[in-house]
C-alpha cells in the first residue's frame, strides 16, 4: 500500500520551446520520453516560469542585470508559440485497491494539456485556480509514470508602447493573470509575462476518502476568555459504494522543546454515499482562555497546530489535513475622528505602520527560504502590515505562513488595477478581463486556499480601482461577513443564541473579514476613490510633520527614493552602469539630476525634485563616485524614511490610522522605492524604519523641534525618563538635559518637552542629537534615537572634513555556530573620552521585549539555576550562555584613533573569505539580520548588535566594520 499524503514534485524537471518538439504529447509519455538533456530539452525550473527556465540554463542572459533584459525577445515580437513549452517529469506510484492519486498544480500560467501516460487532460484558462486530477485510472501498472505538460502563455500577454507605461498596452488586463508583466513606473516588461508552472506540483494519494478545503473560524466572547473554534469541511467519495467513516479533528500546541499538548480531540461518525461530496460542520471546539495571535509589536504571535484525519471502516486513515492556526479577531471600522480606517485586533487598536509588497521575484523563483526572510525583514523593520498589491500575486500559502509567523498583516487585493482596469494612459478597459466567472472562479479558489491564516486581515478588490459592476457585487455578496463578525462588539451570547437561523461561520466562503471594493475607497486615501494616495518621490524631512502634508486618515501608498549600497550596484550592472548621475543646476536654483541609460532603465528616482525639494545628497557635498554617491545617499534613505513614519506616527490617532509605504522592495534590481535590494542587502531606510516604527519610541518633531514619546502598547509607560544629549563635530557636548519621572498612556504620542540648544547662542552648523527613553529603576534603555541635523536652511556639508577624523573604536564579538549558521554579537564601543555626565545609559542595555520568531537576543531570559544548567539546554539558552560571556571564544578587535567623537554611521557586513575570489568581485554573505545597522555612538557609549546569517558549504565568514570615518572598512571577524 503507498503512504497516504502528498509528494511535491519539484525536482527532475526537464523543458522544450513546443516548436523544439516534433513529437505528440501522448508519444512523449508512452514510447518516445526524453532520456535527458539532450536539445531541445534543459532542465527546468519547476515551479517557475519559461524565463526562469531560460535564464537558470544560460539560454538568455540575466534580465535583471544592467540592459540584459532588452536582449531577450518579447512575447509580442516573437509570438506566443515561442514561449509555449513543454515540461516533462517522471513520478513513481503504484497504489494498493482503495487508494486514489490526484494530481494537482496550485498554479499554471495561463492554461496547460496534460499527458499522463499517453491520456490527455485539460487544464483550462487562469493563473490564480488550482487544478486537481484524479488520474488513479491512468497510472501505470508498474508504478513508473511518464508526465508531459504543454503550458500557454496568457491569451493577450499585449505589447510594450517605446514609452513603456503602467501595464504596458493594457491588453494583460482582458486575462486572469499578474498585471505587472507588461512592464511599470518600477519594473521592466517581463519577456514570458511569467508563462509556466509558477507554482507547487504535487501528487496525493488518499484512501476512498478525500478532505477538501476545510474552514477554520474563531469566535470569541467574556472579553476572550470564552473562545470556539468553528470547522467545516467538504468530503468526497471517491469510491463506488457507501463508506462509513470516523472524522477525528485534532488541536495541538507546543511547547518549548518540542513538547505538544493535545487540547483537543473529537471524533465524529457519518456514512457518505458513493461518489458524493459532502460538506460536514463538526460541533464547535470550546477553549478557556487561549493563547491569542497578535500582530508584530503588540504581543506573542501563539499558533495552534489542527489536524482533520478520516479513517474509513475496512480500510483505516484514507486522507489527512492539518493548518497551523491563530485565535484572533480582526475588526475595522471608518473612524469618525480621523476618516481613516481603523483596526483592532483581539479589541486593541492598531496603528498600521507597514509597506506594499509586489511579489518575491519578477521571474517567479519563489522559494520557502527567499519568503522566510523577505517576511522576517518586514518584522525586523518593526512594520504590522503588508499590502499584496492588485497587480501582482494572489500571495502563496508559504508567504502566509511566515506572516504568519512573525506577526504581519495582511491587505490582499484581487487582480484590478486603475492602470489595466479602466483609469490607465490610454484609458484602458474599464470592464476588467473578458471572462467574469473565471475571475470569480479564481476569487473563491483564493479565499479557500488562504482563508485559515491568521494574518490575512482583508480583502481589496482592486488597486487604485474598484472591479467591474457585476464582479464587485459578486464579491461583496461571496465575502460578506457573518452576523457574529458585523457588529463591533459582540452580545457576549454563543453564536446559536443569536438567532436560530444564522449559520455556524465556518459554513461561509470566508464571512471573517471585510472586503473593501478599492485600494482608495472606505476609509483609505479620501475613501471616494480620488487618485489621493501619494506622493512618490524624495521630500523634505521635516515635511512629514507638517498639517498640510497628508489630508487623509489612512494612506495606503505613500514612496520616495531608494539606491542600494554600491555593491550591489556592481553586483548588478556592467561598468558603464557606474556612473553616478550628473547634477545639472538649473536657473532658479534647484538641480536636475540625469542618471546614466542602465539607472534610467531600472527606474531610478532623483534625490531632487526641481521646484519643490533641492538635492537632499548634495547637502553632504558633490559626490566623487558611485562608493561615495552610495554611501551619502544611505544617509538621505535613514532620514527620509525614518521621517516619514516619525511624521505619522507624531499624529497616531488625532489625524491618522495608518500609513503604507510604496514600496519595501523590488521583485527585480530596481533603483526605487525599497529597503531592502533583489540581492537581500538593506538599505539605510530599512534602518530609519526600525527605529521609527518601534512599539515603544522617543522622537524628535522636526516642524515644532518637541521631543515626544510613542507609546502603542495596551500598558501605560511608567517612571521613565528622556536624556537628550547634543554633540558637536568637535567632540563636546554642549548641551545636554534629563526629563524624569514620566507617565505615557497608551496608544498615545505625547509631546514631552521644547529642544532649546538650536535657538541658544551660538549654535553649531551642524550637530548630532542623541535621545534614549529609559526606565529609571535600573536605567534599561527602551529607545534610542539618534540624529544628525543641520541649522535651517544650512547643510551637512561640515561632515565632509570630519570623515578625516579618526575616533578609536573597540570591538568585542562572541559567536555561536551551529551547523551552518551564525549567531554573533558585537559590542561596539567608542574609545573617545566620555565627557563627565551623570548618564548612567552609556552601555544601552535595552530592556527586553518580547521576542517573535527567529534567534533574537532580546527574547531570551538569562538562565540563573545551576540545576538548569547542567541539564541539556535549549539553543536559545546556549546562545544566551554563549553571549553572556560563559564561553572561551571572544574576539576582541581595535580601530586605532586619536580623536574624540561620535564615531558616525556605523554599519557591518559579512563576506565570504573564500579563496580565489577575483578582483572586485561580490564577496558578501546574505541575507544577513542585524539588530541594527547604520549606527553612530557617541563617546563613551557601547551598543551591542546581533548579527546571523547562514554560509554556504566550504565558507569561511569575514565580518567588516564601515563606517563615515572608516572608509575601507576593518575586519573585526
């Protein structure tokens, strides 16, 4: 008998351009199988795309690299048979009687025949439906299964206008697929508009019965101490006569070590005629006091794992099915002080800091490992919400999974955008693609394969527009939500006793989230639908902070600039791509920048904006090249972004609800709008953002010059304290002031007290502005903020000469490897003499805060009991016991200098020492997660930074120190 579960099928894949192949798909999967790689045949990227195929086998150059993408022919030059290929696989199965296989593909663009065994199957229109065959009668006797599948490109994949635009000509909008193929303000044309196998092939063998698509739902009442969890599923019968069967529902936790506790465990017994499908709603699951789910800086992110297994009478378990699961209820509303939409969560307002997200990888290479830490890096940046934009994907399970995970939000639009669907130039089609039920089709198909996730937290039908008539009507009746889930606050009664006749919610497509008809309408943007999201380009810092910038409640796109660090530059463009812009002065003042062809073609944004905003790089001075240009362009990225947050986050709740930022990355080597490259190095932004958007946060108000504190927890702030500290470039401190003894409510930003030193006399041109909120029982530092600023209407051109400065550093590292990872910590501490000050914060030992997820420094508890300690201890605890000194391995290093001051913009990397590497070739090591990155210390202060990373075999890791000061960089690993 063959085990009873499913097998991913993404290895052995082999592909051909279909006019390559002079042979019938059903000659293919009988007597004529490719026996290799031999031409036309290569190994294929499954899931993936033809482009992605293409480039993995060299056949094509790199699209992403400098101008490469302009030698691959479009789909609207070539034809569309040039991009129809076939992917061809082989699969072992032989199953006992009773046992079914089902052969399924979550995701085909754009439609596909299947030969199976020399059977052919159809797998019909549509890039967001699932499609599962039962191909039990078509398997070959000696377990020994020959698959063939011809994919088709999308029926109108259009053609890119030599001005390009959003969504080139439009034409992709009349299919059911990604819109952002034809190229955007962000992106170029993607060749294949992303035809293949894009996403998970698998092959699923169950006994007669089949568990489809079940329905996870949560109610909650006496203020979530009583919760239910509601379960419905479909069953089918895949056999010729009546079974009886036992249903068994599971719910498990787990504990730290791996220990699970079963919470519960429920039996139900029913009979389900022969090749009928049924749908079964078990009675609802009681718990008391659960662990709830709460988004990223509002609590633990508690997951249950539920586990629906059917055992059939003479048979034993015929299928299984099991979901990793969040108690928490998600509420919104137009809140009538702001306008803005508003959420809460488990009845906790949330202030929404987040970003908008288009798509891992523009080639589609989407991959466990790479949403891992797109995702990680979305909580690293403290963010609570990502916004999975209408012209891109329906996201994966696996990107839910992680948001799962580590506490995001999700805003999940379908697949509309003003652009392709009615508001575009030219005008395009305003009744969205030709097909309205196979749009609707792919809808519901969506909703069941990622409605069991605790982070998706709504539906959007479209971006910048509203779908056609009868789609948004189909989708407001399809998705609306449940008596239980429409009022915002519940009667405290069970769902039974609100009326007989309410069905239990599990029974409803989805029914727990609100669908909202448009990115810009009901409570977003004006709400009316007015193009009112933006802007998108570089703007003053302390604009963000004035009434006049933002009139709305809640914006749901708001961008600016973007350049990587240089490296990547190099890493991702020939030489000639280089060149950094050239500054033309125009005569009213301002300075027009024009970038070289290579940044014009990856759709670079000017740090200017001629008219409105001067040159935000050159008030650090001309740059002399692209190291230079990059480097005083990671200053302007911190600022801007930790501005723009700082800004929103100055009137959380008196005029805003929340904000999203367009964009936090690019599925390509885009020079826009991110904070993170396609390469997974970070930006300084991505910094800015981290510390702006942190649950607990002291500020400075650039338009009132007020220190304030941010406070977003549910817990009022007590006895603490703000230290201000200002430092001049010459080392001094010259002002200096403590405000103790302070309360801060929750869910409040409160103005604390005036900056004086800018308005005392004889003021420094430039200077820097260290702030920490601290408790004051034991001088834990809750926040730290650290700024370098310049008198108004001056520059930062001083901080060219104090480059030459040479502050001593010391750096202590410990380390921890398992396996292939790292797990550091550095102390960085600068030797510069420290002015005689009663601070007492000088070490930054932070106060811990809850820790989510991967290795962080911040949730592991000191182990005391020399009990425990003998006992074999937990990874964490062998980190902790690591950094606590409680080992043999510290390294110690030392940046010689003998001037005094802030030793600025402090920023690690790690690099691949291995031997043979070529002159100027990319060395690093990434993704890499740093506790923090682009930091300055001021004399005398120490700041401890975690740092991990995994190494690939045979790698011997290097770890560098760069810094303002510290040009070429210093080896401290």
């Amino acid at each position: 008998m063959a085990e009873i579960g499913k097998t991913v099928l993404d290895s052995g894949w082999l592909a051909a351009r279909s006019t390559e192949v002079h042979l019938s798909g059903t000659q293919l999967t009988t007597t004529h199988s490719p026996s290799g790689l031999d031409k036309p045949w290569m190994e294929a990227a499954v899931p993936g795309t033809v482009l992605g195929t293409l480039v993995k086998n060299k056949v094509v150059p790199d699209p992403f690299y400098g101008l490469e993408n302009e030698a691959i022919i479009d789909i609207a030059d070539s034809g569309r048979e040039y991009y129809t290929f076939w992917f061809f696989t082989t699969f072992q199965c032989k199953l006992s009687a009773n046992q079914h296989l089902d052969l399924n593909f979550r995701g085909i663009n754009y439609s596909a025949e299947l030969y199976l065994n020399g059977n052919k199957k159809i797998l019909p229109k549509g890039m967001f439906r699932r499609h599962s065959l039962d191909v039990t009668d078509i398997l070959h006797p000696d377990g020994q299964n020959l698959l063939a599948v011809l994919v088709h490109p999308p029926d109108h994949p259009g053609t890119i206008p030599p001005e390009g635009g959003q969504g080139g000509d439009h034409e992709i909008g009349k299919d059911v697929a990604t819109q952002y193929v034809e190229g955007w303000d962000w992106i170029a044309p993607i060749r294949d508009r992303n035809t293949g196998i894009w996403d998970e092939v698998s092959i699923s063998i169950t006994g007669p019965v089949k568990i489809i698509d079940p329905h996870l739902v949560s109610t909650f009442f006496d203020g979530y101490k009583r919760v239910y969890l509601h379960t419905t599923t479909e069953l089918e019968n895949k056999s010729s006569s009546v079974v009886e069967c036992d249903l068994n529902i599971q719910v498990t936790s787990e504990l730290e070590g791996g220990v699970c506790i079963v919470e519960h465990l429920q039996t139900q017994h029913l009979s389900i005629p022969s090749g009928k499908r049924v749908q079964h709603t078990f009675p609802q699951l009681f718990f008391y006091k659960p662990n709830l789910w709460w988004p990223n800086g509002m609590g633990k992110q508690a997951l249950y794992n539920v586990t629906i297994t059917v055992d059939v009478k003479g048979h034993g378990e015929s299928d299984s099915w099991s979901h990793m699961y969040g108690f928490r209820k998600i509420e919104s509303y137009i809140d009538s002080a702001t306008g803005g939409r508003l959420f809460k969560v488990n009845g906790q307002p949330i202030f929404i800091r987040g970003g908008n997200w288009i798509l891992s990888d523009g080639l589609l290479r989407l991959s466990k490992k790479r949403y891992k830490t797109d995702i990680k890096f979305h909580a690293d940046m403290n963010f609570n919400m990502i916004r999975c934009w209408g012209g891109g994907l329906a996201e994966r399970p696996e990107f839910y999974h992680y948001c799962d995970i580590y506490g995001l939000l999700v805003w999940q639009e379908f697949w509309i955008t003003g652009d392709v669907d009615g508001r575009g130039v030219p005008v395009s089609n305003p009744n969205g693609p030709l097909d309205h039920d196979l749009f609707m089709l792919c809808a519901r198909d969506t909703v069941k394969l990622l409605r069991n996730h605790p982070s998706l937290a709504l539906w959007v039908g479209g971006n910048e527009q509203v779908p056609p008539p009868d789609i948004n009507n189909a989708l407001k009746d399809e998705l609306k939500l449940h008596p239980y889930f429409e009022s915002l606050h519940n009667t405290g009664k069970s769902v039974q006793e609100l009326s007989a006749s309410v069905k239990d919610p599990s029974n409803y497509l989805d029914g727990t989230r609100i669908y909202i008809q448009g990115s810009m309408w009901d409570g977003f943007a004006n709400g009316k639908g007015d193009f009112t999201d933006g802007p998108y380009e570089i703007q003053y810092p302390e604009s963000f902070f004035k009434d006049d910038f933002y009139n709305y409640g809640f914006n749901p796109e708001v961008g600016s600039v973007g350049v990587p660090v240089a490296a990547t530059i190099k890493a991702t463009m020939p030489p000639e791509g280089w060149k950094i812009p050239l500054f033309k002065k125009l005569p009213d003042g301002y300075v027009e920048e024009v970038p070289n062809p290579i940044w014009e073609y990856h759709k670079y944004i000017p740090y200017s904006k001629p008219g409105k905003v001067h040159n935000q790089i050159l008030l650090y001075e001309t740059p002399t090249d692209l190291n230079d240009f990059c480097l005083k362009a990671q200053l302007v990225n911190y600022i801007q972004y930790r501005a723009l947050l700082e800004g929103w986050t100055s009137r959380m709740w008196s005029k805003y609800t929340g904000v999203l930022i367009w964009k936090t990355q690019n599925p390509w080597t885009g020079l826009r709008g991110q904070f993170y490259d396609h390469l997974h190095d970070q930006t300084a932004g991505f910094y800015g953002c981290r510390s702006a958007a942190e649950p607990v946060h002291v500020q400075l108000n650039l338009a009132t010059y007020f220190i304030e504190v941010v406070n977003t927890l549910s817990e009022q702030l007590s006895d603490v304290a703000i230290e201000a500290s200002v430092w001049d470039l010459e080392g001094t401190c010259p002002y200096y002031v403590v405000h103790e003894k302070l309360s801060v409510p929750s869910k409040k930003t409160v103005p604390i007290l005036e900056m004086k030193y800018p308005k005392s006399k004889n003021p420094k041109p430039v200077y820097f502005l260290l702030l920490k909120l601290y408790k004051m029982s034991d001088y834990g530092v809750i926040s730290r903020n650290f700024y370098w600023l310049h008198l108004p209407g001056g520059d930062y051109k001083l901080l060219e000469p104090y480059r030459k400065k040479r502050v001593p550093l010391k750096i202590r590292s410990t380390t921890f490897i398992k396996g292939s990872t790292y797990e550091m910590e550095m102390h960085v501490e600068n030797k510069s003499k420290r002015p005689d000050s009663k601070s007492l914060t000088y070490k930054n030992n932070f106060v811990t805060r809850i820790g989510d997820g991967d290795f962080d420094m911040a949730s592991v508890e000191p182990v005391n009991s020399a009990a425990e300690e003998k006992q074999e201890a937990s990874l964490f605890q062998r980190i902790y016991r690591r950094f606590s000194g409680e080992t043999d391995d510290l390294q110690v290093s030392e940046i010689n200098g003998s001037d005094e001051g802030v030793a600025f913009f402090l920023y690690f990397s790690v690099h691949a020492s291995e031997p043979g590497h070529k002159e100027g070739e990319d060395t690093r090591i990434l993704p890499v997660h740093y506790s923090d990155n682009y930091f300055s210390l001021v004399p005398g202060e120490v700041m401890p930074i975690k740092i991990s990373f995994e190494v690939p075999p045979g790698v011997t890791p290097r770890i560098r120190l760069h810094g303002w000061n510290y040009h070429s960089g210093h080896k401290v690993y």
